[in-house]
C-alpha cells in the first residue's frame, strides 16, 4: 500500500507535466472550437425553447415554437416536402452517375487524368459563379437551352427556374452536375482497392459484366455506397446557397427548403427562437438518418 | 485465329463506348464554362443568339476591363485573399497542434474530447448559424473580417484529418526523437509536420477552396461594403447589371480563376486528399 503510494507520489509530477503540456498542444484549438462551435450549438438546442425576436429580451415559451411550426406554419410544411423531394431526387441521380463515371475510370485510359479533372472541377468551382451560368443557360427567353429545343421543334419548352414545376428540377439538375465528380473519385478509391483476381476468376467461370458488377463490384463498394449515402444525405438536407442564389427560393415557395427557412426566419423575419426550433428539426433529421445508416452499413456490409 | 480476332474487335468496341461515354460526360460538364468564357467575349446583343457562335469573330476583351468599375471587384479580391489566407493559416498551425495531442500523447479526458470534436462533425452549420449569430453580435464580431476568420478557423474536420494522418507515423520515430532531447513542440515541429505534407497540402487546399468560395458566411455577416468578398460582389454584379449577361459572364470567369490556378497546379493533391478520407467538411 504504501509503495503504491510513493509509486503515485514519484509519478504524479511527471505525469501532470505531460498532462499540461498535451492541453497546452490542444487549448488553442479547443477554444475556439468550444466558442465558436460547441455552444452556440447547445445554444440552439436551448434557443428552440425560447421566444427571442430582435427588440425584445429572450423568454422561455417551452413547446410553443414547435406548436407553432407543425400546426399553424405551412411554409415550414412545404420546407419540409421541398427538401425531401430535392434530395430524394438529388442522391440516387448523384450516386449512379459517381459509379458510373468510377467504373469507366477504374481502366487504365489514356487521357485519365484529365477526364479525372474536368469531371471535378465543377466540385470546387465557386457556387455563385456557376450558378449565374447555369441560370442564363436555362434562361426560358432567350437561353440556349430552350432555343435549341425550339430548333428541334418542342414549341413549348420548359420555363425552368421560372416555373413551380421545373424550378426543382433545374435546381437538382445543377446539384448533380456540380457534385458528382466528387463522389466518383470517392467512388473510384474503393474501386481500386478490389482486387483484380477476383473479376479474372469470374470471369473464368463464365460471369458476365453485369454479373461481375452484380457480384463482386456492388458488394465490394457497398461501405462506400453507404459512407457517399450519408454524406449526399447531410449536403442535401442543409443546402439552401444554391436556391437563394438561383431563385431566392421560388417561384412562390416552390423551392424553399427547410435551411432557408431557418435562414428566412431568423435573419429576415428577426425571430431567433423560432429558426432555432426549426434548426432542432432539421437536426433532428439528420441524426436519424445518420443513425438508420449505421444499422444499416453494420447490418449490410457484415458478410464482406 | 477468328476467336482471336473477334475477342480483339469485342474489347476495341468497348474502348470505343467507354471513351465516347467519357468523352460525352466531359463534354456536359466543360460546356456550362465554355459558354461561360465565350459569351464574357462577347457584345450583348450576341450572348444568346442562336445558333451559337462559340468563337466571337470580334472578341470584346473590353468586357473584362469594365467590370472592375462597376462594382469594387479588386476590394473583393483583396479581402477574400485575406480571409482565406488568415483563416488556412490559423486552422492549419491550431489544428495540427492539437492533432499532435489526440494522436500521440496520453493525457486525462483525451478520448472524451476527442468524442466531442467527431460528434460535431456531422452538424451541419445551418444547425447552429442561428444562435452562432447571436454569440458574435454579442462579441461585437459581426461585419467584421475578424469574425469569419475565427468562425471558419477551429474546425472539427481539420483536427480530424490531421490526426488521422499522425496516427499513422509510427511510435518509434517519436521515441528515438525524445530520446535525441527533443521536446514535444520540436517532435511536432521537426517530425510531425515535415513528414505529413499531404495531409497539410489536403487541409490547406480544402480550407483555401472552402473561405475562396463561401457565400453565405459573408453574406450573413458583412454588411458594410468595403468588407465583402468576392462572392458577394459577383452577387452584386448579378443583380445590379442583371441584364448585363457579358460582363456577368466576364465577372464569374475571373471568381473562378484562383481556384483553377489552384486546381490545375495541385490538382493531384486535390484528388487525393478526396479518395483517402473521402470526407470534407
């Protein structure tokens, strides 16, 4: 017993250095992280509870922001809808694309990289940049698009941005082209990591291409199937650059999602506790899916 | 001979699809800036007539001088210069320092702080820009280039790819290092970091790309002109002259040209940084 203690006496001054010069490597980080991060997430959680426009001070209103928001808001229902249909639509078009481009590139092609990088770019090009072009392109005047449909002799084209039908469509439509090149080099890194013995064996027992893919290719891609599933998942439910850039969330709300909606309602409509409620909502969300995705991978991915 | 033969003519017809797939697909994704870069040439008249002419017979390079006095294009460029330089910077040597500590020291309460950076990795900002908003009105840190620099600048992610890096750099190295007398600062700074450039070069090209980019950062937080980034002031070409489509076009080619610089010289460091976390913030 009292080895063990001069054990701890001899070691404590040795190991409180340590400790202090690790937090002295972490502090700077942290802080930041704990101001600028941590709590104004908590913040958000605690905000959802409160009643906070610009005048007046903060004051607790328990469930009332959420009341509100399920039963009388129906913009924040129509939020709700326009955001499940555009990543509904935007994640599976995104993710057959990305392993479609993967599986093309997955050879050894001449010209490699530079298909590599012109199918990127878009990724990292500025938002604001290619979403003007992509808005003149599909201008319903005078854009090329529909003056080439006219050639071609569809006399009523599409008003794109400018119509509640098609103003999702073309929205999602600059969401696809502008990710997916992303996604394929994720793609193609789980690509290159099937071993290649595998397809030479297949094929030896007479499988063909959409078998092998059937067989070997989906199965060895599936944790990547499900790690781009969630990621896509997360950057579609929290968007809302691209609408407020292309159509400020119009014609009518006909491209409002929830993310806008907590942007309109806080830094338009002045009231904090009520975004921050919504915010909670679309968090909410997000951990769902997160955590249905987990089951799953564990669940889908086991036999590999 | 003929199972030859047809074997080869089989695998040539497949080349030929998979280069004209290609082929096809580079060309929707390359014809948006094409456009881009042939209408900023142009007169107004001519943007939209069709059929297009991608080649202006009289290219109107005069386009590319004039935007620079209609709205202050140069004080974006300045002060995104600056946010992405400061902000690159800060996170880099803040969470490279800290990454240090997660992956190589043993100290009390590591794994639960560790815990909490990953557990905010997948809220989203719109979660928490709200309340954030507020803290930094209270900070006085709205409109303010301070303000962005330090919001963007302690993430979670960066700390993250760091460490996932470090980790891999083995033990021994670090232990012959302290045995030679270095202390903890010189392993990071002599060891660590020489060794990680690609890690470094993916944190530097993600941040760079992120601040160069971001609109709605700025957007919600500065308001007094002289501040803005370029962006914004692209934005505010769109609305201001928005029947002016050449100049728009002139405008959003040279948003876009930093970042190709960038892309076209370390665009290996770009992809790579891409397939091995497969993870940006």
């Amino acid at each position: 017993m009292s080895k063990d203690n001069s054990q701890i006496k001899k070691t404590k001054p040795l190991a409180r250095k340590k400790t202090l010069v690790a937090y002295s490597f972490i502090l700077p980080n942290l802080i930041g992280f704990l101001i600028f991060t941590f709590i104004p997430i908590v913040f958000s959680l605690l905000l959802s509870f409160c009643e906070w426009d610009s005048g007046n001070p903060i004051k607790f209103v328990g469930l009332k922001n959420f009341i509100v928001m399920f039963t009388k808001d129906s913009s924040f229902w129509i939020a709700l809808k326009n955001t499940l249909y555009y990543t509904i639509v935007t994640v599976p078009v995104t993710m057959a694309f990305a392993l479609f481009l993967a599986i093309l590139m997955n050879k050894p092609l001449k010209g490699r990289v530079f298909f590599r990088s012109v199918l990127f770019f878009p990724y990292i090009a500025s938002l604001v940049a290619v979403a003007v072009v992509w808005m003149a392109l599909f201008n319903p005047d005078r854009g090329p698009v529909n003056s080439l449909l006219l050639a071609v002799g569809i006399t009523n084209p599409p008003r794109w941005a400018a119509s509640t039908t098609w103003a999702m469509p073309t929205i999602i439509g600059l969401t696809v082209w502008k990710g997916m090149g992303y996604y394929m080099i994720v793609y193609l890194a789980a690509l290159q990591g099937v071993s290649a013995e595998l397809y030479e064996a297949a094929s030896l027992d007479g499988a063909n291409k959409w078998k092998q893919f059937l067989h070997i290719t989906w199965p060895s891609v599936t944790p990547t199937t499900f790690f781009i599933l969630m990621m896509l998942m997360v950057s579609t439910f929290k968007s809302y650059d691209t609408m407020y850039i292309t159509t400020q969330g119009g014609p009518g709300e006909a491209t409002k999602v929830l993310a806008y909606h907590i942007y309109n309602s806080a830094f338009v409509s002045s009231k904090f506790g009520y975004a921050s409620a919504v915010a909670m909502v679309l968090f909410g969300i997000i951990m769902v899916v997160t955590l249905i995705q987990f089951k799953g991978e564990k669940k889908f991915t086991s036999y590999l | 001979m003929s199972e030859i033969n047809y074997k080869t003519t089989a695998s040539a017809v497949k080349t030929v699809l998979i280069y004209t797939a290609l082929i096809l697909m580079a060309f929707i994704m390359l014809i948006p800036f094409a456009w881009m870069i042939s209408a900023s040439l142009k007169l107004e008249k001519d943007v939209f007539s069709f059929p297009i002419v991608w080649v202006p017979s009289d290219p109107q390079w005069n386009n590319y001088l004039e935007i620079w006095n209609k709205v202050p294009l140069l004080t974006g460029f300045i002060n995104t210069a600056k946010l992405t330089m400061f902000t690159t910077i800060l996170q880099l040597l803040t969470s490279s320092f800290a990454a240090y500590a997660f992956a190589k020291l043993e100290f009390k309460g590591r794994d639960t702080l560790f815990m909490l950076y990953v557990m905010t990795i997948s809220i989203p900002w719109q979660v928490y820009m709200v309340p954030q908003y507020k803290l930094m009105t209270w900070f006085g840190l709205t409109d303010s280039h301070l303000g962005l620099i330090l919001m963007h600048a302690f993430t979670a992610m960066g700390v993250f790819l760091m460490r996932q890096f470090f980790v891999s750099i083995p033990n021994e190295l670090l232990e012959a290092a302290r045995i030679d007398g270095l202390s903890e600062y010189g392993i990071w700074q002599k060891l660590m970091l020489p060794l990680s450039k690609p890690a470094i070069a993916t944190l530097c090209i993600t941040s760079f790309t992120f601040e160069w980019n971001d609109f709605m950062g700025p957007l919600i937080y500065l308001s007094s002109q002289k501040k803005k980034t370029i962006q914004l002031m692209l934005r505010m070409f769109n609305t201001q002259y928005s029947s002016n489509y050449a100049q728009i076009m002139a405008a959003a080619t040279v948003a876009l040209i930093p970042v190709l610089i960038l892309f076209v010289f370390l665009q290996r460091y770009f992809v790579e940084g891409v397939a091995s976390s497969g993870i940006k913030g």
